[in-house]
C-alpha cells in the first residue's frame, strides 16, 4: 500500500492564521495537546522563539489518527464524557481534518470536517445526523469553551512562532519559564509556559487574563512515538468555575495511509 | 474460530445508534375538531450501517411509534414508502447502499436527500418531504426512495443528480386533529378524508456545489411533484359533508443556496422560484437570509424569510414553507455547560408568531430531558395564527443507545 505524501508545511515556521483553530484543537491534542510541546535537541539556544520556531520543524507528520476521550469534571464533582475518532491528512496550514464523536449515544455520527489554509481562515463543516445534513459553521468568538468543556477554542490552537512576544524569565526545576504576550487579538494578557529541559516538552501553561489567573493547563504521561513527544493527557483547570476538564487519547498513529478524497464535504455525509 | 473471525470483522464494520423517546404535550386550549389536552408519544428508532467492502455499505433505519391521540395507526403494517395518510406504527425510515468508487458515490434506496444552506427555512431543499402530522412547527424528516448519484468533479466542485421514481409525500395533520384548522364558516360540516391522489412519474433533481475561497455556494434545479399537498373539495349538500382529497401539483424549481464565514458572523442565504403547470397552483419564489454569530457560549441566529407570491391558486392547500415566509425569524442557543443547554427559537409575521423554549439536560450517558414550551398567536387568516390554540408545553425524555 503506497503512503500518500501531501506537501508539507514550511519549516521555517511560515505564520498560520487564527482560523486553523479547528484543525489545531484537534492536531494538538494528538501532539500533546495545545502548542508546542515537543522541543528539539538541537535548538540549544535560550532564544524562546528559536526554540518555539524549531517545535513546529519537529512536529512534522503526513497523517494522524486518534481517538480522544474528554471528561468533563464540574465543581459539583459530576463527570461527562465524550469520545471521538480524529483523522488529519497534511500538516499546519494545509491539513484536513474529520473528526467523529463515537459517545455518548446521543451524539454518535456527529461529526467535524476542517479543511485548512496556509493564507487564511479553515473552512468548516459539521454533520449532524438528526437533520441529515452538513451546516457551514464558523467560529467568530475564540474564547467559546469547546463543546462545553473547561478549554477555549483559543487554549487548542497551536500557536505560531509569529504570533507572540516571548520572554525567558528563568528556570525552576530543570525546566524554562517562558512568558508569552499574544501579538494581536486574545482573551489572554499573558501565559506562562513551563518547558523541560531534558525532552523540550512544555509540562503546565498559566494562561492570564485582565482579572489574574484565569486557565492553568497541564501535560502528563509523555509517549515518544515516531519520534514526537506526545502527552497522552492533558489536564485543564478554569480557575473562575472550579470546573476541569481531563482530555486522554489513545490509539494514536502518526503516518497512517489516508486518502485526501475521503476529507470532502460529501465524503463527511458518506461515511456518517 | 470462523465464528469468532467472522464476529470480529461484523463488529468492525457494524456501526448502530438509536433512541427510546416519550413526548408529552399539554394543551391548554382545546381546538375546534380536537377537545383532547393531553397528548403521549412514544418513539422508537434504530438505525444500523454495515460496511460491506470499502467500496460498499448499506443502511437501515426503523421506526416504532404510539401515541395516545390514534394519530399513530394501531396494526403491525411495515410501511416503506411514507405513503400512509396515519403516521404508521412501524416504518423502515432508511434503507439504501452507497456505492463509492473514485470520486463517484452512488445511493440506492429509500434515504435522506438533504439540499440548502440557510437553517430558518430552506426552499431548496425538495427532496426533504416532512412529517408535520402531530407538530406543524417542529416537524421530523421522510426518506426518499430514490437513486442519488454525486460526482465529485474537483474537491471543491460537486454535481448531485437525483432520479426519484416513487413519490414520497409530506405527512399533513390529519383533518379531525388540532394541527388541521377548519374555518369558522364550516364548522359542523362533516368532514370525509378521502385520502390522496399520489402523481405517478418520477421526480428529477440536479444540484451543482461549490467551494470557493471564502464562500460556498449551490445552485438547483428540480422537476417533479410537490411533496405538500393542494386539495379537492366536493359537497355534498344531501349529507351535509364535505369530500376531502389531496394531490400533489406538478413543480419546477430553480434555486441557489449560499454560506459566507466572515470576521462577525456567517452569513447564509437560499432562493428558489416554484412554477407549476398544474392549475390553480401558487407560483411563487421563496428567500432567505439570516446571519450567525458565536459569542463565548452562545449562538445567534436571525434572518428575515421572504416570499414573492406571482400567482396565487388553490387557497386549499397547505404549504407550510409559504406559511413560514415573510417572516423574521430568529433563535438563540446557550450552553450552559455540557450536560446543560437552553434555547429558544421565534418566527414574527404580520398575523401571527410563535416562539419556542427549551431546556435541556443530560444525566449520565444515555437521558436527556427537554422540557419546552410553545406559544403561538395571531389571527385566523395567517398560517401560523391560525394554531393560536395549539400553544403548548411539553417534556421529553429520551433514553440513547
């Protein structure tokens, strides 16, 4: 069986847009979830954009497949759980993606398509069985919490190197402490990202807002799989609502021999 | 161990989902052919896929439905083609194979043909027919038994061609239940429902959609049978009775369908101008447009639904997406937090309105509640005015599988 080969994404780093956030949400969390969390080696220097800009290099893959578990814990301590099957053929700013929620029942065959463009916002589609139909769908608030758990669209997206001033403020137990102030427009002033030395990983994110701490995200259980770093759980605390949200995935594959015709409009309403 | 081997690729290639549901309604105003307040329905639905080969799957979806209002007939006929004037008690929603090879995909059976882009009304979509028999402002979805055949030109151009021999019709309300208003004038006139005269022929649709940068957009053409009915009348004055029949008009239909992301909201629009040979048929072109919008755990949507009446016709008729235009419609969904959600929905026109409310709730993985209410006013001679007594409340529970 011959391995399709999309063109790949820059590796210099090339800017992506803040509309790939479906893509990122996605993709991320496959990579260890949210931006940047495998560093390499070689990028020595204390330079935080070098070592970011470097992150996106070796986080190259064709293809991806995962299927994600998310459970949601409020402060009353009650736990939904939701399931889904991602697939993503490209990479950054020119991927596709479909993902397939398998549980709970009453959203089984609900499902995502994202089509990402390296110049401009991704264009979206969900399929919702119960009205046999794709709706056109399209983000405009990046802070919505997705599918009602304690992450932001915004806390999904893999950032790009461009878009953020970064500062090294020193190092606490083997690990950088990077501050971070986005260069345009987010529901955050600032982050505080925590990067381990030994492996590159980013292991917690301290996300503020004008009011003080607003997010606290955490990385665990580290997998190196085709030579990517990859937290296999990730953990979100919204300070404000007491809420969290634990996101695992298993099953994840990079490289898998996907097809491009099966990441279409039609091919969403085919397969659900 | 063939057992086993064989279990293990079923359950690969076996997906299924369905629903056990019990809606409750409450009336508080009895209607002039209905004195009935309370109405139960119970719904059963099951639908199963199997994937033959990667090339091949097939489908099915079935339905069990009661209800305490005989709205539902009461034997153990399997209907197929949605034909029945009572919804049946059992019925085969869906059952169609998808061939796909390259950038063909083919469906055969009875299946969901859904066209259009906007969410507020949608004139494109003609091969959707409805079934409005117990809620004519909520109503579910019919299969088609039809052959679709979509060719996927490029990964942004596709061309849908649908060949529909068998005529599905919309289900209306039947004419001695709330949701059929007679006028005041003939009132204590009996009533006999003869039935409906279905069209024989076939229905012909082609849709050709396209991806562009920033936009999408369809353009549709149809050429069959209206899935709404006109209807006969004939009086007899000796019996003091009215004879009742539906039929089903010839249709063509031009439409466009459109969908633009941009930076505040989406925008969503659709089209279409309906002309009939058939005498005494409306022509007439429906519009929509409506723009959508997130913000934080809310989502908006608003839009103003028009018509452009060039011919008016039979008055007996009942043509529920006319009777929903010229309206402003709007809606707003909340998601409180993922097992919670709340929603309402309104359509205002010149003589009436309705406006919808509904709260949501999961517990554990498989219930969810809904609870609503229904508010409907206007005058007699709007369409939605008309329902000003069919304001109700009603809950939902639902168990998922």
């Amino acid at each position: 069986m011959s391995r399709l080969r999309l063109p790949s994404r820059s590796r210099d780093g090339t800017p992506t847009t803040a509309g790939l956030w479906m893509e990122r949400v996605f993709d991320m969390t496959a990579r260890g979830l949210a931006f940047l969390l495998i560093f390499a080696a070689a990028a020595r220097a204390q330079d935080p954009r070098q070592i970011i800009q470097e992150v996106q290099k070796r986080t190259y893959s064709d293809s991806q497949r995962y299927e994600g578990t998310l459970q949601v814990i409020g402060h009353e301590n009650r736990v939904a759980t939701k399931r889904w099957v991602f697939e993503r053929i490209g990479s950054f700013g020119a991927s596709k993606a479909i993902l397939r929620f398998t549980a709970p029942p009453e959203v089984k065959g609900v499902a995502l398509l994202i089509i990402n463009h390296p110049d401009k916002a991704s264009d979206q589609w969900m399929w919702r069985p119960e009205i046999g139909r794709e709706q056109r769908i399209a983000l405009q608030d990046r802070s919505t919490r997705f599918f009602g758990t304690d992450f932001s669209f915004e806390d999904l997206e893999e950032r790009d190197v461009d878009q953020f001033y970064y500062k090294l403020l020193g190092e606490e137990n083997g690990q950088w402490k990077i501050e971070s102030r986005p260069r345009k427009s987010s529901q955050y002033t600032y982050q505080y990202l925590w990067v381990k030395k030994d492996n590159y990983t980013i292991t917690k994110v301290e996300a503020y807002n004008k009011k003080g701490l607003a997010r606290v995200i955490e990385y665990r259980d580290f997998e190196l799989d085709h030579n990517i770093w990859t937290a296999r759980t990730t953990e979100v605390l919204d300070v404000a609502r007491k809420s969290r949200t634990i996101l695992k995935f298993d099953k994840l594959e990079y490289d898998v021999p996907l097809k491009s015709d099966d990441f279409t409009v039609d091919a969403l309403r085919r397969e659900s | 161990m063939i057992g086993a081997l064989l279990a293990l690729v079923l359950a690969q290639n076996f997906e299924q989902r369905g629903f056990i549901e019990n809606d409750t309604y409450v009336y508080p105003k009895s209607a002039p052919s209905d004195s009935g307040h309370l109405v139960d329905e119970l719904l059963i639905r099951y639908e199963a896929s199997y994937k033959i080969a990667p090339w091949l799957a097939i489908y099915g979806a079935f339905d069990a439905d009661a209800d305490s209002h005989r709205q539902v007939a009461r034997d153990w006929h399997l209907d197929w083609d949605g034909r029945e004037i009572q919804r049946p008690a059992f019925s085969a929603r869906r059952f169609s194979a998808i061939l796909h090879k390259g950038r063909v995909t083919a469906e055969i059976g009875r299946q969901f043909i859904r066209w259009g882009a906007a969410d507020i009304l949608n004139p494109t979509d003609v091969f959707a027919p409805k079934d409005y028999l117990s809620n004519v402002i909520a109503p579910d979805f019919l299969g088609v038994i039809a052959a679709r055949m979509t060719v996927e030109a490029t990964t942004n151009d596709s061309l849908d061609l649908v060949w529909q021999p068998w005529f599905t019709p919309s289900r209306t309300p039947l004419l001695d239940q709330r949701w059929t208003v007679i006028p005041e004038q003939a009132q204590g006139i009996g009533i006999e429902d003869l039935g409906a005269r279905y069209p024989g022929g076939s229905n012909f649709g082609a849709r050709w959609h396209h991806i562009g940068s920033g936009y999408e957009f369809s353009l549709s053409a149809f050429d069959g049978h209206n899935n709404l009915p006109l209807f006969s009348s004939a009086f007899n004055a000796a019996a003091d009775r009215v004879a009742i029949e539906r039929y089903y008009p010839e249709l063509r239909l031009v439409g466009a369908d459109a969908a633009i992301p941009l930076a505040w909201f989406t925008v969503k629009g659709e089209a279409a101008y309906f002309s009939s040979t058939t005498p005494d048929t409306d022509q007439y072109a429906l519009y929509v447009i409506q723009l959508e919008r997130q913000v934080k755990e809310w989502s908006f949507s608003g839009g103003y639904a028009g018509e452009v009446l060039t011919k008016a016709g039979n008055p007996l008729e009942f043509q529920p997406e006319e009777g929903f235009a010229r309206s402003l419609v709007g809606s707003a969904a909340w998601t409180i937090d993922p097992r919670r959600s709340l929603a309402i929905q309104a359509a205002v026109r010149g003589g009436g309105s309705f406006t919808r409310l509904e709260y949501s709730q999961t517990y554990g993985q498989h219930w969810r509640a809904t609870a609503g209410v229904a508010w409907i006013r206007g005058d007699m001679n709007d369409f939605i005015g008309e329902f000003r007594r069919n304001s109700y409340a009603s809950l939902a529970v639902r168990y998922s599988f």
